[in-house]
C-alpha cells in the first residue's frame, strides 16, 4: 500500500502542537508541526529510542552525528520519508521469509 502524508492523522498533543505517529514494521514515525510554523519535523524510533538511517537522515554518518529530527519539511518530503520507511518494511519482511526457507 502506498502511503502518502494525506494519510497521516494528526492530533493535537498540546496548544497548537500537533502530532502524526505511524508504524513501518520495526520503525516508528513521529511528524510534528507546532504553533504557527509552516514546515514539518519528523523523527524516527525503534524501540522508543531515536534512530537515524541512511538515505534519510542528512546527517547520517557523520561524526558529529547531528541531529535525531529531520526539521523544515512540506508535505512531499514527509512522503518521500514515508516511501523510504514502506521499502525497507517491505524489504525486511522479505529477508525474514528468505532466513525461514534457508536449511542449514
């Protein structure tokens, strides 16, 4: 199923701060937008702790780490966000049905 940010639910978490949370497998995405700002943060979870992952984070790999949220976003770049997150669902699934038909 292709998810875009349309089919993000938001709710107010507090006064003008309003949240998105949405499951990709092991991967949780959270999507903020607060007060009267135009653009969106996102950050991800595994486990209830921050990640950064390749191809998402722009400062993933670098040595002073940056940070753990992705700030200024419009709505098109959430969705590529949300692509990303469905492929490795999608793919880690698969790796999970391959380990099973192995024999060892």
């Amino acid at each position: 199923m292709k998810l875009s940010f349309d089919n993000l639910k938001f709710t107010e978490v507090r006064p003008n701060h309003f949240q998105a949370i949405h499951q990709f497998g092991q991967y949780e995405l959270s999507v903020i937008l607060e007060g009267r700002k135009t653009r969106y943060e996102v950050a991800i979870f595994k486990d209830g702790e921050f990640v950064q992952l390749p191809g998402i984070h722009p400062d993933y790999g670098r040595d002073d780490a940056g940070s753990d949220v992705i700030p200024y976003l419009l709505p098109e770049d959430v969705t590529g966000i949300m692509t990303k997150l469905e492929f490795l669902e999608t793919f880690s699934k698969e790796v999970d049905i391959r380990k099973k038909d192995v024999i060892v």
